[in-house]
C-alpha cells in the first residue's frame, strides 16, 4: 500500500506491556479497552485507504522523562512489546516508537504524516487518557490546522483508559481528558449503546 493513497489512520498508542500487564506504570484495567481496540483495528484493515499505526513507548536509560515519570518501558525489554492481543494487527501497520509523551514529536512522524497528502481522517485509541492520548490527538489537530490540512482528528473515548490509583479514578480522568480533547477540536466518538 502507498501512503499517497491513504485516507484514514488508527493510532493505537501504548498498549504496550509496559502499562498495561508489567512494570512501575502498568495497569491491568486497561485491558477492558483490549476488546474493542481489535475491533477498530479489524474494522481497519477491511479499508483499502486506511492504515493502522501502532505507537509504542520506547526509551534509553538515560531518557530525561524519567524524572517526570519514573523507569519504565526500557529499550530491549518487553515493556516495550504490544500486548500480544494486539500483536497480530502489528504484521500490516506502521510501528513508530516514542522518547516522549506525544507521538506527534516522535522520529518520523510529520514526514510520514505528509506522505499521507490524501488524509481525511485520523483517530486515535490507547493510553494514558490524560497524558499520551490527549498530547497526540490535541498536537495532532494543532499540526493540520497549522498546515491547513482538512484532516478529521478524533478519538474513540471507549478505547482509551489511564489507571486507577487513590485521587486518580481512571473514568473520571478520562472524561477531563475527553472534555480537554474537545474543547480542543478533537471530536469524540461515543458509541450508542
């Protein structure tokens, strides 16, 4: 597939081993979000101008957002890995990892990005509500609008989750993040149940 010929991407970000199943910031709740990220994705690859991209939190020991965040998701170790519910959905997508708390910022993003001149629409799925998913999909919206690229920015908000910890109740963050997310012109997609 050519990326001139895409028209619609799914950014999974981090659900990665790393938050999810192992290590200093993993949280085992959000795989209940694991169920309809394989939708999405399955949903996906059915589309002939859409792609998946997979996101995954990569960094060195000396990875200055330790200080912030504490160690985690250490090259060569399987924090890194997508959790292997995810995993073979990787085989037909794009696979970027990050230094960073927004992939938007990572090596290689904007010139792919603009490899995908026939973009419409962008969505965005995975963790940490709060912190990576809203740094993407928040940057994401100020990068087309800034390139005056009529690109849809979205993000499915059943298919994003952050932990729950005392004073950190993982559904009322989310819904912060939500509500953050709009107000900076990513649309939420909510399902009708």
């Amino acid at each position: 597939m050519k990326y001139k010929d895409i028209e619609e991407l799914l950014v999974v970000i981090d659900m990665v081993n790393g938050f999810v199943k192992e290590g200093l910031l993993a949280a085992p709740s959000i795989q209940r979000i694991i169920p309809r990220i394989q939708n999405l994705l399955e949903q996906n690859e059915k589309n002939k101008k859409a792609l998946n991209v997979i996101v995954r939190d990569t960094h060195t020991k000396d990875s200055i957002e330790f200080k912030t965040f504490g160690e985690h998701c250490l090259d060569g170790t399987s924090e890194t890995l997508l959790v292997d519910e995810l995993k073979p959905y990787a085989k037909k997508a794009v696979d970027f990892t990050k230094n960073s708390t927004n992939f938007m910022l990572a090596s290689g993003v904007i010139p792919f990005l603009n490899k995908c001149y026939k973009l419409k629409r962008i969505s965005f799925v995975g963790c940490l509500s709060e912190v990576c998913v809203k740094n993407a999909a928040i940057t994401a919206r100020n990068y087309f609008d800034e390139t005056n690229r009529d690109v849809l920015v979205g993000v499915y908000a059943d298919a994003i989750d952050t932990y729950d910890a005392p004073g950190h109740n993982c559904d009322e963050v989310t819904e912060r993040a939500l509500a953050d997310m709009e107000a900076n012109g990513v649309k939420v997609y909510r399902r009708k149940w």
